[in-house]
C-alpha cells in the first residue's frame, strides 16, 4: 500500500533578493571581488520571479569545459598521461611497440619524441589504448586507473586536483535549479566513471569527444564495442554542435579556460537575455600552474581577447581564488 | 535577502508495497491484466528500499521508442508527413524538381511512385527538407508543421495522437524517480520541439538519428547551420549505440514496438538485476491500426519472436488499453 507522509518541509527558495551576509556564503573559497561580484548578480537575475532577465528552471542550462575548467591539465591532459600509462602496461602484448613510433620512443621514456608525431601521434597512442574493448571494459580500466595512478607533481590523485571554488560553483548552481553539464574535449567515455562521484554530473549530463562504437553478441550476450576510428571532436566549433547534438537546448551560462572553449562561450553569449561567460585564467604558478598565450596545453589567447572585448568575466586565479585544490583546506 | 517559507507539503513516496485499490490507479487506462501488473511489479521491485533489486533513482534510466510506441505511426511515419509536406511547400522555389524524382511524383500526388524510390528517394527527401537551414529555422518549421497539420485519418493534430496509457506510463515512471527518456529512430530535431510540452521529456532527454551540423559565424552572428550528410542512424544496432552515447547509463527498462527496438530491448534486459522490457503490439484496426510481420511501417517480426522466447511484456493494445487516444476521453 502507497504511504502517505505528512512532512514538514523547509524550502529555501531561491528568489527574493539577494544573499544577505546573514546567509551562508555560496562560494567561501572565492574572495570578493567583480568575479565572484558577477556570478552571484547573474544567478540572481535569472532566479528572480518577476524579473525581467527571469529564466524557468527547465531552461537553466550552465555547460562546463573540464580540462583546465574543472580539473587539472598540466603539465598534459591528464587523458593522455592515462593513455601513455596504458601504453606501457599493454606493451608485454605488443612486442612490435618496440620498433615502432610513437611507442618506442614511449617506452623508452621519452615523452617528448613520442609526441613528436603531433596529432597523428596522439592518434595512433588513442586509438592503440582506447579501442578494441567493450565500453564496460574501458570503463573499469578508466576506474582502476583513476583509483591508483597519482600526479606526478602533487602525488595526488587525479579526481584530487579539481578546482575546490568550481565544485562550490557547481553546487551553487544546482541549488538554484541549473542542471549542470560538461561540454569537454576529452573522450566521454574517460570522463563519466568519475563525473558523478566527483562532481555531482550524472553520466547523461556528460558531453565528450568519442570513437566509434558497434553493438553486436559476442556468444549471444549484448556488447559495444570501441571501433579505432573518430566519431565526434567535441573541442572548437565542435563544443556548440556538441551541445546542439546531445543537449539541444542553448545554455545561459558556460564556463570555460582555453580558446577550445571560445565558440561555446559565442553560442552562449548569442542568445537572448542574461547570459554568464567565464574563463579561468591560469595565472597562479605557485598553488597551480601560469599560462596562457604561449602554452600548448589549454592554450588561452583568442579567447582571452574576445573575453576582453566583450566583458565576459575572467577569473583570475591567483587572486580571485582563496583555495585551489580541496586538499589545501586542513 | 533569501526567504525561508515554512511549507506544509504532502508527499507521496512509492515505497511501501504495491498500490492497493484504495490508493488512486496510476495506469487508470490500462485493463487489469498480466500487462500491467508486470510495470506494477517491477516499478514496485526497484523502488522498494531493501529489496533485492533496488535500483537507486540515479540509474532508474527507462528509454522510449517514439513512432508506435509513444505515438502514432501511420498510414505513414508522421516525419515523413512533414517532409512530403515541406516539399509541396519549398516546391516554388525549386521549378526543376518537375522534372526530378522523386520530387516530380510527390508534387503530382503519387506518394507511392515517388516512395518507390527506396531509401534513395527517402533521403533525398529528407535531405530538401531538412538541410541547407539553421538549427533554430528549423526549429520553426517543425513548430509551425505540427501546429497546423492534420492527420489523414483522424484530422487531429499529430501531437494529439499519442498513447494515453503511455502517457499515464510516462508519468507514473517520473513519480517513482525514473528519469524518462526517448530513443527514436526519428531526428532528434524534429522531435525535440514537442516531447517536452505533450510528453514532458526535455531536449536534453531525448535520443535521435541525425544530419550533421557546423557551426558557423554568419554576419558575426553564431549559427548552427544543418548540412546534407547523415550523422546519426538511431535505429536497430544504433539504439544501443545511441543509448551508449548520449546517456551514458544502460536502461533498466524499454519501451518499443517494432524490429527497429530490438536491439534496445536486448541491451536493456542484458543488465544485471530486475528489468522491463515491453513491446506495443499494435492489434486495434478499430481505434487504431492493426499491424505487425508484413507491415512496411513499423514492422514487428522478430522482435515480437524473441519477446515470445525471453517472456518480456507485449501489449495487446486492443485488450490491454481503455482508452487509445486522450481525445476519445469525453
């Protein structure tokens, strides 16, 4: 028999006015500032009845890059320093490896002459690492990794080095009835066995890059299977089509760190009423890492430009954020 | 300043054993029978804390064919009315397709002539009506097509032809915290501008085949611009590559009608613990149509064998369901 409850609820509804200093702050690890200043005046205005720049809930769309937005991504992707970990641990099966570039260069140690190759090289070191099992497969080898294998300069972790003022953003955001996405250039696949656990964004709110995939029986049971071969670069002009595609509505507010981001944060912007773009700035080479124009991971130089020219809100780490990294916090 | 509203509110919680008849029927147009007490029961197995086969609300995924399954499907798929009806529309501004098939037969009235054609005239209609646009042209399109169409038999709207027990389905899944989703073999652009109003299923939420897209600057203005090159065929082995993609998650229960479904329905029930797999069985000429092995439209041969083989759940819709369409309810 169905039980009915009678419950006394406490709702903290979310309009009315701006936080007061009597409530909690949303965002403690952020220092005040225009930033912060921004992001709290935005939410405001779109979660305020009656106000003109009022947005319905349904449409309360954020998208968040994740290399550089949400985690780290120096000093490389942390995708590739799993993929090059797999490389090495398939090699006992690939005694070619050894004649064989990139891999050979990998295998001796030599990072830099592997990715010499440029993107035909990275390719190669993809398709030889993430194709040719089942996605329950890879998704456990992404879990065993992600459980094990550390940074090589914090000796944290991966899932450790996410940006703590992010994680407060992304639950700031959710609290005001936002549904929260990632629009990544890294594979789908890689990112949805820790997004939920670590971020709060449930498989389906994951949009990536990706290969192909075939179902077929393998002895009768049901499998898909990862084909060597691209399907979607969802980085560029791939990240609004990308959005397009899997979440077919445009967001409000998009958040981002590199000029991979850039049409994401133009998609965004373009449509009508209030809209939040922002880009994190890398400048804090002590706590994290600087770079930006010269930097060929997450590069930031275009967008930076544009961010300027259009007064989009651009976080500048070092000051704008008190913590960096959850386990600063003791 | 925030608000705190002390607010007094009634909750139903689907837990606690199976609807007595005290409690309202959440499936008031489904005959009592096999049928439905098979949803009754696995809605109430997942949702029952401690229960062997409980499913937290996160991975209760249920995914919906479209045509058949959530509405109608003939004397035509109702995308196929658009399109031979945009053709009729673009017709002025293309003079040479009088003299081009399957162009020239439609603009006489000979569906069938110009259907005859195969898959080859399908997409080149597909193709003149539904590239070389925006994606928010579109959008318009289809807007303005299903809010002043007429179906050929019932001279309703075509989004007035939708299942009312799948309606009731629809909701009573989301009250037990399913999160509903569509995977139709039908473009998800031309579906996305009604599920959320006549199904409440958001864009977000919905799976679909599709052309390819690129994003473009026009006057320095984004667009998202439709192109002539299939992207995605969400259809037979495509849906449990589509479900893979786009979710992320595999269902723990489907919902289809035809040989088209197959392939979902054995990837879903393929999943470790409790699951449903149901299959609309259209047996109504009647109310509806009656239709299966030899139909052109929404064919249900093999499928309907390995639902027989694996006891999975068939409708007889004339049997299993009171009421069809929600406009028979007066």
């Amino acid at each position: 028999m169905k039980r009915f409850i009678l419950a006394l609820v406490v709702l903290s509804l979310g309009f009315g006015g701006p936080a007061s200093s009597a409530a909690a702050d949303p965002l403690p690890s952020w220092s005040d500032g225009t930033a912060k200043q921004s992001i709290l005046a935005f939410v405001e205005k779109v979660t305020t009845t009656g106000s003109p720049d009022f947005v319905p809930p349904a449409e309360r769309i954020a998208t968040f890059d994740n290399d550089g937005a949400l985690w780290a991504e120096q000093p490389m992707y942390f995708q590739l320093a799993f993929a090059l970990d797999r490389v090495k641990a398939l090699a006992p099966k690939h005694p070619e490896w050894k004649g064989k570039e990139p891999f050979a260069s990998l295998l001796k140690g030599d990072v830099k002459a592997a990715l010499a190759g440029g993107d035909k090289a990275i390719l190669e070191i993809v398709m030889a690492t993430h194709a040719g099992m089942t996605t329950e497969e890879f998704e456990q080898t992404v879990k065993d990794w992600l459980g094990s294998a550390k940074h090589p300069k914090t000796g944290r972790l991966y899932t450790e080095m996410v940006y703590q003022p992010m994680l407060e953003l992304l639950s700031y955001l959710r609290s005001n009835e936002f549904k929260t996405f990632i629009v990544s250039g890294g594979g789908v696949e890689f990112m949805r066995p820790f997004t939920e656990k670590v971020y709060g964004i449930p498989p389906e709110q994951v949009v990536g890059s990706s290969i192909k995939t075939k179902y077929e029986l393998r002895n009768g049971k049901p499998a898909i299977v990862r084909l060597s071969e691209i399907n979607f670069i969802d980085d560029k002009a791939g990240k609004p089509v990308g959005i397009n595609q899997y979440i077919g509505r445009r967001p409000i507010a998009a958040f981002g760190n590199s000029d991979g981001d850039l049409q994401m944060l133009q998609w965004t912007t373009a449509g009508k009423g209030a809209r939040l773009a922002l880009i994190v700035h890398h400048t804090d080479a002590d706590r994290e890492w600087a770079y930006d124009r010269q930097s060929t991971v997450g590069r930031l130089d275009k967008a930076l430009d544009e961010a300027k020219a259009k007064g989009w809100t651009v976080i500048d780490m070092k000051n704008d954020w008190k913590t960096i990294f959850p386990f600063e916090k003791r």
